[in-house]
C-alpha cells in the first residue's frame, strides 16, 4: 500500500516541475495532478493559493 501524499509533498511536486513547463513532456501534466489533488483533498482556496505562489498563472493555469 502506498502512503497517500501530503499538501507539503504536492507543492514540492509543483515547485520542482515548474522550471520544466514547455520543456519537459510531462511537467505540466504533472501540476495540473497535484493541483487537482490540493483541490480535492484540502479545497479550491488551497490550489488557487499554489497557482499564485508558484506563479503558474504566468504559465497557462487560472484560479478558480
């Protein structure tokens, strides 16, 4: 069984994937699955607060 992830290990997701949007193949699937996780898990308000912080509006995502 695997350990589910937290909101700190999501965002670290997020954080390391970022410098490779566009570049890498799977970076930006891989953000928009941790952002679908916060949102699920710990709420809206919590993903909109890692799209600011992480300045992915910049990069193709919106608030919702």
């Amino acid at each position: 069984m695997t350990e589910k992830k937290t909101l700190k290990g999501w965002r670290k997701t997020i954080k390391k994937e970022v410098p490779y949007v566009d570049t890498k193949q799977y970076s930006h699937n891989l953000i928009s699955l941790a952002l679908r996780a916060i949102d699920g898990e710990w709420g809206t308000e919590e993903a909109n607060k890692a799209i600011k912080d992480f300045g992915l509006e910049a990069l193709g995502w919106s608030k919702c």
